[in-house]
C-alpha cells in the first residue's frame, strides 16, 4: 500500500513575515479592506493554515482620503452603545473619516477577520496613519498597489 502524504501545517514561527504599505488615497473602503483582511490573515500564501498567525504586516497610510460609493457615506452608521438606558451612540461615515479615519479602516479589516483570539492578535498587525508619515521605516515595506 502506497503512504498518503499529510498536509503541512506551518506554525507561526516556520513563516517569514513581510511589511507591505497600502496607500488608501481615493480607493473604495471595501474593496480595499478585503485586501487587507487576506494579507493579514495569510490566504495570499502558499503556507496558509486556518488556525496560526501566517499573515503578513499592512501599513495603511492617507485613512482620511478613503471613499464609499454611491449614497453610502451619508447612510453609513457606526454603533456604539454604552450600556445604560439611552446610551446609543451613532455616528456617520463623514463624521467618523473627519474626526477618526483610522477607525473606519480599523473596523472594516477587524469585521472580516476571524471572531477568536487569532482575530484579536490578527488585527494587531495592521497600521493606519492618517498622512503619508509613518514609523516603520526600519522594516522595510514593500508597496502595495
């Protein structure tokens, strides 16, 4: 009888990680989180295993010139509520790019990640800078188109 080879499953260690700079100026929010959310979680690679950390690092710079089409920025809400009797907050999408634009970003890459505590380690290796300064020259990143 002829052995089966096993699937490889790669531990967090075993894979190199890179630094990629995505420049949000003018792209569609969605489109461009979904981009982000697959770097991140490592479904670009060929070395993808569903329950490690294989992804890579996303730098976002200009989160301020981001854009929705159609009448999505003024029908677009973000939530939060505080707990108490009348403590909903709501907040539009121009509201949020003007004061927050980090979070807006933030919170569309974190919604298609996984809802586990490798979603919460996962969200950490993505960077969002309003302008086009950022600190992580010394790890090189390659652009990203």
């Amino acid at each position: 009888m002829k052995k089966e080879k096993a699937t490889k499953f790669y531990k967090t260690e075993e894979v190199a990680k890179k630094w990629y700079v995505i420049d949000a100026k003018d792209k569609t929010l969605g489109r461009m989180a979904t981009k982000i959310a697959r770097i991140i979680r490592g479904k670009d690679k060929a070395v993808f295993t569903p329950n490690t950390d294989t992804g890579d690092f996303v730098i976002v710079l200009n989160a301020d010139q981001i854009k929705m089409t159609g009448k999505r920025p003024t029908m677009k809400e973000y939530f939060h509520y505080s707990g108490y009797p009348g403590g909903l907050k709501i907040k539009s999408f121009k509201e949020l790019v003007e004061k927050k634009p980090e979070y807006v970003i933030e919170q569309a890459v974190k919604g298609m990640l996984p809802k586990t505590r490798l979603g919460n380690k996962l969200i950490k290796k993505l960077k969002v800078y309003r302008g086009t300064e950022h600190p992580h020259v010394a790890q090189k990143p390659e652009i990203l188109n």
